[in-house]
C-alpha cells in the first residue's frame, strides 16, 4: 500500500511543489529570476526622461584639465555660482562632504594672526593675512557659495541595517530639521550608522536626503528606498527631497501613507517599506535618456550656464575610479548620478512600477492554482493535452506578468508559479516516460525472445537466411552468440561461406574472445577468396561462391574475380597446362533471356564469339576459347594490362589531342580490319578500349557481344548497347553496318577530346531525339583550343546520313592521322 502510494502522480506532483517553494524560500535563483524578468518588462516599455533633469558629470576629462581627485572645495563652490548665477531650479551635490578639507598653511596663517599685535604697523599685515585665511579656509567659501544660492541639496549616508544600541548624542539641528514628521513604527528600512556632511557646509546646505542604495538578490538597483529610519527619525532620499525643492515643498510636505509616499499633489507607489520600484529609461534612437555634459566644459564656460535656467542640475563623479557603477535594468555600469536622475524623474513623472496590496493574494493565489494543477489535474490528462494546457499557462503567466509592467506599471512576480509549473510538468512526464521505457524494455525482452525461437525455428527448416534475419533483431548476448554460431556452421555446411564470414564478423564485433570465433573468420575469410559456380546471382556474369576447390571454365581455372560490367563478370583465369594467364568473362544467359529465346541466344553468341576469335589484328584483343560451364557463357581472352578508357573522359584528366588521335586511328584501323572479316562491333565506346600508357598499348573488346539478340532489352531490364555512343540508325533499328561503328567512334573522339558527350538529354526519349535530328554541341564551345581541322573531322564523322561520314575504318583512321600532320605543319587544305 505504501509503495504504491509513492509511485502515484499525486504523490510526485505534491513533493515537486513542496521541493520548489523550499528551493525558492532559501535560494536566490528563483528570486534572480524574477529580477531578470522585471529587467525585461521595464526594457519593452517606452517612456520618456522628464527634461527638467540634467547631469554635470565629474568625468575623466574634467579630472585630466582640472587635477587629481579630490579636488579642492572652492572649484565646487565656483560651479555653484556659476549655476546660480544661471538660476537653476535646484542644485544637487552627490559628493559627501564628511569631513573638513584644510590646506596645510591655513594653521600657520591662523597662528600668526594670533600673534600678530593691534599696532598701527602690523595692520596691513594683519589684514594681508586674513585675506590669505579667507582664501585657505575653502569649507567655508563653500558654504558661502551654497548660502547665497540657496537650493542646492547635499547627500548623506547611512547604512541600511538594524541598528544594535542607542545613539551616541541626539542629531545636531542641521540634520533633525531635514527628518520627516513621522509618528511610530511605519514600516520603513532601519539604518545602523549615518554618515552627514561638516556641520559649516551641511547648515549652509537648502536640504539633505539620504543617498543610499540597497542591491537586489543579483546585485542590481532596482528600487529607491525612499525613507530610511535612523532610530527614531525618518530621513528622505535625496531624490525625494529634489523633487520636492523643485516643487518648492519641504521636508514637512512629505506624508507617509499605506501604500506609498505623497508629495503635494504627487503620490508615489511603494511598497511596504517605501521602496519605489524605480522607473529607469532606456536610450531611444541611439540618444541618452539623460544628457550627461562634462563638469570641465561647465566650469570652463564651453558650455553656457543659461542652458540650466530653471532646471534640476545633478552634480557627481563618472570618472573611472572615482565611482563605483551599479547594475541597472537598462546598463551594467550606471554612474550613481545618472541612478539619481532616473529616481528623480520617476518621481515627477509618476513613472514607477508599483507593487499593490493585493499582489501578495494574487502570487499565493496563482501558486495554490498552479500546485493544484500539478497534484489533481495533471495526473489525469494525456501527454498532448498536458502539454497543450502546461504549456497556455505557462505563456499566459508570462504574458501576464508583461501587459501588467507595459500597460498598468503593476509588478506581480510570477516566476516562481512559472517555475513550478515548468519543474511539475517535466518531473511527471519524466517518470511516465522512465514508466513507459521500462515496459518497453519488458516488451522489448518478450519480443526479442520471440524472435530468436523464430530464428531457431527457421533454422531448424533450413531456411537459414530467415533465420539470419530474425537473430539480427535479438540484441547481441553471450547467449545469443551461442545460436550465431551454429548458424554460421550451418552456413558452411551448405557451402556459402560469404554468409558464414558475415555472421562470424557479426559476432565478432560483440566478442572477439567467443570460443574459436577468430579462426572461424579467418578461414571464412579466407574461404571466401577460393571460388565455386553458383548460378543463382543476380548479376548478368552470374557470381561465384566460396569452396574448397578452384572451378574451371573449360581447361581455365579460375583465380579471382577481376570486376564487373554491364555484360557480365571477369575473372582472373589460368591455363595449367602453360601457365598462361587469361580474362574470362562470364555471362549467365539463362537469367537474361526467357527459355523459348535461350537456344538461339547461345547459337548467337558461340557464332559471334567464334567470328571475333578469327580476328588476329594487333589492336583487337586475343580470344583463346569459349564455352559453357552449367548455366554461364564464357569467353577466355588476352589479359590485358591497363584498364578502359573511361577515366580519359573526365574534365581534367584528358589525355593530348596528338595521343588521343593515335589512340582513336588505332581503334579506326582495327575496326575497318573486323569491317572486312564481316564482323560489326556493335557496341564501340571507352569502356570497350583498354589502353596502357606506359606501353601505350590499344586493344579493342567485346567484338559481338552486343549482337546477342535483336531487342534492346533482356527480361532483368539490361539494355544491350550503350545510348550515348549509337548511331541514328543503330537507335532506329535499322540494318547495321560497318558505317555504324564509325559513329560511335566519332562520339569517343569528341568526348575524348572534352570530358563531354556531343548528344546529351534528361531523358533517354531526349537523348535519342538530339542524336536522330540535331547537331552534336559545338566542341570548340568546350575546348576552344582544337584545331579547325579535328572540328571539320568531327562534323564528318557524326554526320547523320551513313553515306555523308567516312566509309571505311582505313579511310576514318587516315583522314584522322591526316588533320593531326596538317594541324602540325600548318597546312590546312587537306581533303576530308
């Protein structure tokens, strides 16, 4: 009962939901995640920066023509003249003026006005040096500067963190007078140490506000806490109290209310500790949300003050070094000033998310929905209505939380109902699959044991190739290796040791070490190189199988096989008698023509074969014997070293025009010798020349070999004579003479000459066409290289009326020799 219970989808679902919000409770990945998306949504809103913001950054221009940082306070109190004298709305200071900035000589020159007496002598001295005191004393020339411009707003820090004690000594008046008039525990951060400017430049200050940041789980500014409880006083951000100077409001203006902060007439969402979730403005057609001018050319006048008339001027560092950036939605390094200056205009502008109160119901509500999902529905439904309703939630969730942020400015966070949904969905369609993976596996095991006793069974009726087939299907196993092997033996029992090397090799790749697997192979191997008749290939040369005895045709024993062709397969033969070595090639006839054709078939092919054996030419290869061995046809020839003509057809591999001349008048010579003996080629092309280079030796094959039947086609679909290289009248079935080998010979020559047939087609019904009725493809449009007289030869030569080409082989092969001496000499009237 309990195991079951555990195996149950409702079991898992609810594990799954207790594992995720445990996951979510102590680890900061689901907590990035909803920070990563709330990035998203601020950065596919678009609004614009308030104008009435500007930024004076203290940049690395400024810091390389004024000096080094620190710099000293009367440059910062002459940029304060400056931009009073230009009325500027409000001015905000984001340096921390913490502690006194005293010149080293300013204490010599108070002691000497100590010692100085009241005579009448001393008194241009006396007020040389108060004149030099005024000068050294900059806190205080600051402080002027900011009293008689009368709005500027200076930061101060505090640590965020509760607090361990009580204060040291109460808050000087400078700073209680800048802390808002709250009454008990209002929800806001407690901060443990706070950090103000020298009380000379913090009174002269129009008011303070708090500039401290707090990072979210990933390190990013996101919110702007506006209120900060220093024990018993809650100070304002320095953004809040800009915005307020710049509506000519106060500290005693801000109220604290529930759901946010009011300011005037503005009321700015928070959430419960006054955090605004910060609206931060993304740069629109390459431009800057905030126009960032260099404190230098301010100060310098290259840049007039008048352009900050009436304006919230924000003044702080960017320079590398002096400031530490922050990560914000829209930039990985943030200069804090600019941070302040999206602050301030989310405030004016109301451009801020807000997280209301009812969020919180809603996320808990959506989570117990999602789990609810997960533990009842979910189990019940199919894999593609699962995944059809997982996957609806799962976009609408997201498109839910985006139109929120794009057109309310409402964050809810639902990644981690998102989450859930995504881990639930995967961890209970993962255990229906591992389910579903181990039945089949059953399955699999019940199925491959069925078909090994099918294999046995067919085995056991002789039918070993079934058998093979079947034991294929049975994943490969020491048992299995067991039934293998005695099928190979079975294999070599009947002689067909091909299929007992396939099954040992088979074996062998599972378990080399299996009993005598590794004899077994070799001597199947080796078997597999001693050849027996065997009458029931496919091929039209019939195929030979392994035995333990060399077969002969007639006297010849056959050694190897050689290839194969179109008309059949050659083997490597010997005459024991003398040692001779020979080619036969090998024909099974009984598979290529129907019965009632076979008798005149082999009449044909003995007569033939005996009219080309009569032909002793140097150019035509020898025959020595012919014969029939069971089912097969054989013709032992003259082995030939070499191969055809074939690879002498590709682009790129030509041979010279003057070799291919005297191969083809050599071919042209023993045709015209065949042409008088009454024997017609047939089937002239490459594949019928074998030629040596190295010996440059030609002999020409298969004299009527193509003259087996008067149809084009045996009853396997082999088309007797080779398309591309026939004649007009060869194509149309009419008588065929000497003239026709000619033909083909003119077709060899011009691929010969260019890697490319003189008639070519997509189709065999195109192909045929262009050869009956059109011109072959002007060769000098391939090889522009060739002499005018070849191309003349070659229109001759594939002439389509037989009575328009040369008549003769003689005549072919010395009008051939002629144009190539012509062609050589320069002499151009030669007679075709």
């Amino acid at each position: 009962m309990k195991a079951g219970l555990l195996k149950t989808d409702w079991f898992l679902g609810t594990v799954v939901v207790l594992i995720v919000l445990g996951f979510n409770r102590y680890s900061d990945l689901i907590p990035s995640l909803e920070q990563k998306a709330y990035d998203i949504g601020v950065q596919s809103t678009s609004r614009s920066a308030s104008d009435k913001v500007a930024v004076i950054a203290i940049d690395d221009t400024s810091i390389a023509n004024i000096g080094r940082w620190p710099w000293s306070r009367e440059i910062h109190a002459r940029m304060t003249d400056i931009l009073a004298g230009a009325k500027t709305k409000v001015i905000a200071n984001t340096i921390f003026f913490s502690e006194p900035q005293i010149d080293p000589g300013y204490v010599y020159i108070t002691k000497l006005i100590d010692l100085a007496g009241p005579t009448p002598e001393m008194t241009p001295f006396v007020a040389l040096l108060k004149e030099a005191e005024q000068a050294l004393n900059t806190d205080r020339r600051l402080a002027e500067s900011y009293v008689k411009a009368g709005n500027v707003l200076l930061p101060v820090f505090l640590a965020i963190g509760t607090p361990r004690g009580r204060p040291d000594k109460p808050l000087p008046d400078y700073l209680a007078k800048n802390a808002l008039p709250a009454k008990g525990d209002s929800g806001a951060l407690p901060a443990a140490e706070l950090q103000a400017p020298i009380e000379l430049i913090g009174r002269s200050a129009a008011a303070l506000g708090h500039l401290s940041a707090r990072p979210d789980v990933d390190g990013g500014i996101r919110t702007e806490p506006l209120v900060l409880r220093y024990f018993d006083h809650y100070f304002p951000s320095l953004s809040l109290m800009i915005a307020a100077k710049s509506l000519n409001l106060g500290a005693a203006d801000i109220k604290l209310q529930p759901d946010g902060v009011a300011l005037g007439g503005l009321r700015i969402g928070t959430d419960p500790q006054f955090k605004m979730y910060t609206y931060f403005y993304h740069d629109l057609e390459g431009r800057p949300a905030f126009q960032v001018d260099s404190f230098y050319d301010v100060y310098s006048g290259k840049i007039p003050p008048n352009k900050y008339a009436d304006k919230i001027v924000l003044i702080g560092a960017t320079a590398a070094g002096v400031g530490t950036y922050q990560v914000t939605p829209v930039s990985a390094g943030t200069a804090p000033v600019v941070t302040l200056a999206h602050a301030v205009s989310s405030i004016l502008q109301e451009h801020f998310f807000v997280v209301p109160s009812w969020a919180f119901a809603v996320e808990l509500l959506v989570i117990a929905l999602v789990a609810a999902y997960l533990i009842a529905l979910l189990p019940r439904l199919s894999a593609g209505p699962a995944l059809a309703i997982s996957g609806g939630v799962f976009v609408g969730l997201l498109v839910l939380h985006f139109a929120l942020m794009m057109s309310a400015g409402i964050w809810m966070q639902l990644m981690l109902p998102a989450t859930l949904l995504l881990v639930g969905h995967a961890a209970l369609v993962s255990k229906r699959f591992i389910v579903t993976e181990r039945a089949k596996l059953k399955s699999d095991e019940t199925s491959a044991e069925s078909n090994r006793m099918l294999g046995l069974a067919y085995q056991g009726q002789g039918q070993l190739d079934l058998a093979w087939d079947k034991f294929r299907q049975v994943p490969r196993s020491d048992a299995l290796l067991d039934n293998l092997y005695n099928l190979a033996l079975d294999f070599e029992r009947k002689r067909q040791f091909n299929k007992a090397e396939a099954v040992f090799r088979y074996m062998h790749d599972f378990n080399p070490g299996f009993r005598d697997l590794g004899q077994r192979l070799s001597r199947a191997k080796q078997l597999a190189e001693t050849l027996i008749l065997s009458g029931t290939g496919s091929h039209p040369g019939g195929s030979l199988q392994l035995g333990g005895e060399k077969p002969k045709f007639g006297r010849f024993e056959v050694q190897k096989e050689l290839g194969k062709g179109a008309m059949g397969v050659v083997y490597l033969g010997k005459d024991p008698k003398i040692g001779r070595e020979v080619a036969i090639k090998t024909m099974a006839l009984a598979q290529e023509f129907e019965a009632e054709e076979l008798v005149e078939v082999k009449e044909r092919f003995f007569r033939e074969a005996e009219t080309a054996g009569r032909l002793s030419h140097p150019n035509i290869v020898t025959i020595y014997d012919t014969g029939e061995e069971h089912d097969f046809c054989y013709i032992a020839m003259e082995l030939l070293k070499g191969g055809d003509l074939v690879p002498y057809t590709k682009a790129g591999n030509l041979l010279p025009p003057d070799k291919v001349v005297s191969i083809v008048a050599r071919v042209a010579d023993a045709l015209g010798f065949a042409h008088r003996q009454g024997v017609v080629h047939r089937d002239i092309k490459p594949a019928n020349m074998m030629y040596h280079l190295e010996s440059d030796t030609l002999k020409v094959t298969d004299f009527g070999i193509a003259r087996l039947t008067g149809s084009s086609k045996t009853k396997t679909g082999m088309v007797l004579g080779t398309p591309s290289y026939m004649s007009p009248e060869q194509l149309a079935g009419k008588r065929i003479e000497g003239r026709s080998d000619l033909f083909s010979l003119g077709v060899t020559l011009y691929q010969l000459l260019c890697g490319r047939l003189p008639f070519e087609g997509e189709s065999m019904a195109q192909l045929m066409f262009k050869i009956a009725n059109e011109p072959p493809t002007d060769i000098r449009t391939i090889n522009p290289s060739l002499s005018p007289l070849l191309v003349a030869f070659l229109e001759r030569a594939l002439a389509k009326n037989p009575d328009e080409r040369f008549q003769t082989g003689e005549e072919f092969g010395g009008a051939l020799r002629a144009s190539l001496s012509a062609t050589a000499t320069g002499e151009v009237d030669i007679r075709l």
